[in-house]
C-alpha cells in the first residue's frame, strides 16, 4: 500500500486486527490499515511542534496506541498517546525524560514502558542534521504506561556518551536487549548491544572484536525469536546479521546481506530485509534467499494467521 513518505516501523494490535505503519524521522504521519486486506483506514497527523520517531505500540486491550514522538522546539522525547475507540484522538503525552526517543516497547507486565532515548538532538528544519554530537546523552528509562511517572532510568559509562541507544527487544527473561549507533570516531570500536532491566541497570555484551568491527559502529535492528531465548542483530552499513544466545550472548550464527536491517522471529529463526529487496530467512541453517521487487526500509514484522 502506498505511504505519503518512507515508513520505519509497524505496530499492531491482536484485538482489532489493525496496524500502524509510522513515518521515519522527522515525518509527522502514522497510516492506521487493515495488514490482510492492504485497506487504509486512515491517516493520524502528529500534533504541531511534534514529529514521530517512526516507533509505537498498543496497550495490551487494544484501546491505545503510544507512539514515540520529538518535541523539537525543547528538544524533549514524548510518548504520545491516542485513543482508538475515538478515531485515534491524541488524548495525551509524558516526557521520556530524555531527547531523540526512538523505539518503546510494553513489557511483559502490561503495565511498563521501557524506552530508549537516543540522546540526539534533532530539528525539522535541518532534516535528518545531528546539532549536539559532543554532548549527547542517551539513556534507557521505564515508564508507568499509566501515570507516566519514571520508574527507573539508566546510562552507559561518561565515556560511552556518543553510544547512541536505539532499538529493543524483550526475551524470555524480560530483560530488554539493545542495540546502539555510536557517533564517535570511525576508528572506535565500542561494544554495540546489551542488555537490562529495570532494577539492574545495563550491561554490553562483550562480542568479539572481529564480529564487532563487521557491524561498522552501527545496529538497525534487534529482534527476539518466538521463544525469547535468541537475539538477532542487523547492520545495514555493515550488510551483517548476529545471531546470540541470549543466555550468555555468544555468537551463535551470522549472515552477509548488503544493507540487511529488517529482522521479525519466524517458526525457524527469523526473517531479514534488505533494501536491495532480499527477503531471507536466517537461523542455525542457511536457507536460499530470494528478492523481491520491493526495497525494504528499516524494520518488518511478522504476523501469524489464525485458522
């Protein structure tokens, strides 16, 4: 289906059936659709003064929908929050209590948010433009879906502030894996993806530095198969996909995809995208790949059918 401008990610909701489609930073759109039919229900704008992320999800009844959203006249992450049952009316915010909010995710309790705050600061009117590389600030936070109120906010060492926190996923520990961008200089190699929770805190894993160089400082994606107990990381300007065990965080598979970042769990690992149109699927086994005629952009998600 058509979208006024690229897309990054998808959100959907098992209860109506429907799903979001929202805009790549700094777009202000979310296309709300039918995934079986194709069929657009309609068009959210973002409020002025706010644009999306490009990330969001439902609450578990299905009656809201949470978007990650950038207040760039004060430079402040918000979680914006909509009211489906009243035609997607944006009925509030809270603040992340950080800049550049990219992806949230609800915890298995239903009732917590984790966030990741890229600690970018970004604005409209210089596109895609980075305005504070040396004094970035990223964090991890989790959030009372609810109240809004933080429950607990955590960072990476002083030295580790250009390590820009990006993606997430929860395996079956819940504990929330991350994958970051790090902004520093080409030549650093620094430790990419981790792991956390809120009473503990974050910890990198410590990849070998041979997988990690492959990455090129930069993570697109991060994904848990069906069962929680691997992580899959992508790096398109690497063209590299991981495979971990989220036991211990050992490389347990990889595979080379030029501009590979699309990752979703499938009955037998996961798929992965690229925007050269190959769609693949990759676990412990290599499978042939094929391409599509379609030049996939950031992130996919894998939906299963009801009989």
């Amino acid at each position: 289906m058509p979208l006024p401008d690229r897309g990054h990610d998808i959100a959907f909701d098992p209860i109506s059936r429907r799903a979001v489609a929202f805009a790549r930073r700094p777009r202000t759109f979310a296309v709300v659709f039918d995934p079986l039919s194709g069929t657009i229900e309609r068009t959210l704008l973002s409020p002025e003064g706010r644009h999306f992320f490009g990330h969001g999800f439902f609450s578990p009844d299905g009656k809201l929908l949470y978007a990650t959203e950038n207040d760039f006249a004060d430079a402040r992450g918000l979680i914006g929050v909509y009211e489906v049952a009243r035609d997607f009316a944006r009925i509030g915010e809270f603040t992340t209590h950080g800049m550049d909010t990219h992806e949230a995710l609800l915890m298995p309790d239903g009732e917590t948010l984790v966030v990741a705050n890229g600690g970018i600061e970004t604005h409209p009117d210089y596109g895609r433009q980075k305005l504070n590389i040396p004094t970035m600030d990223p964090s991890l936070v989790f959030i009372d879906r609810r109240t809004g109120d933080l429950i607990s906010q955590h960072r990476l060492p002083r030295e580790l502030h250009q390590l820009s926190i990006r993606h997430l996923a929860i395996d079956s520990r819940s504990r929330v894996w991350f994958g970051c961008q790090y902004e520093g200089a080409s030549v650093d190699a620094p430790q990419l993806v981790g792991f956390a929770s809120a009473e503990n805190g974050m910890q990198l894993a410590e990849l070998p530095l041979d997988r990690l160089v492959q990455l090129s400082n930069y993570v697109g994606s991060v994904a848990t198969n069906r069962d929680g107990s691997r992580i899959a990381l992508s790096s398109p300007v690497g063209g590299t996909f991981l495979i971990l065990d989220a036991g211990n965080a050992e490389i347990i598979a990889e595979r080379k995809m030029a501009d590979g970042c699309g990752l979703a769990p499938s009955s037998q690992g996961f798929i992965a995208t690229s925007g050269e149109g190959v769609l693949d699927a990759i676990g412990l086994k290599a499978r042939k790949a094929s391409r599509t005629i379609y030049h996939f952009d950031n992130h996919i998600l894998s939906l299963r059918r009801s009989a």
